[in-house]
C-alpha cells in the first residue's frame, strides 16, 4: 500500500486521492500549456525575434538552439519542486 494512503479509511483515503490527483493534474496541465505556449510564440514570431540580437546572435536563432533547452530544464525542475511539495502535503493529510 503506498505511503500516501497508509493508515486512512476508505473515505478519506478517496479525498486524498482525489486531492492529489486534483493537484498532479493542475501542475500538469500548466507546465504542459507553458511549455506550448513559449515554443508556440517563439517558432512563430521568428521572423520578428530575429531583429533582436543576443551574444552576437539573432534572438530567435538562440532560442532555438540553446534557449529554449533551458526553459525545458527549468519546467523540469519547477515540476520536481512542485511535486515534492504535493506529495509532503498529501502525506501530512
């Protein structure tokens, strides 16, 4: 039995449950729309970005190529942030 539902009976075992999933699904769901977004608005407005110029390069080649690894990266790690801190609160319940 997971760590998460240990102890509980089966009423608030359920609100837990749902509680978290509840919350998994809103980190998911936002991280997931940001990561869209941002490669969404950057491929479509290259033409635009490139007008500006970033370590001697076009603003928009840059994103491309490393920028928007590290945004990966950065949603990679707000979503193990955010997650640890979900599954200490639901533990606590």
């Amino acid at each position: 039995m997971p760590k998460l539902l240990m102890g509980r009976t089966d009423m608030s075992a359920n609100k837990a449950r749902n509680l978290y999933w509840r919350q998994t699904k809103r980190l998911s769901a936002t991280l997931l729309a940001s990561w869209f977004l941002l490669n969404f608005c950057i491929l479509f407005f290259a033409r635009e970005l490139s007008n500006f110029s970033f370590f001697g390069w076009p603003f928009s080649f840059y994103m491309a190529a490393q920028g928007l690894t590290l945004i990966y990266v950065l949603i990679l790690a707000i979503y193990s942030l955010c997650m640890r801190k979900i599954l200490r609160a639901n533990q606590e319940l």
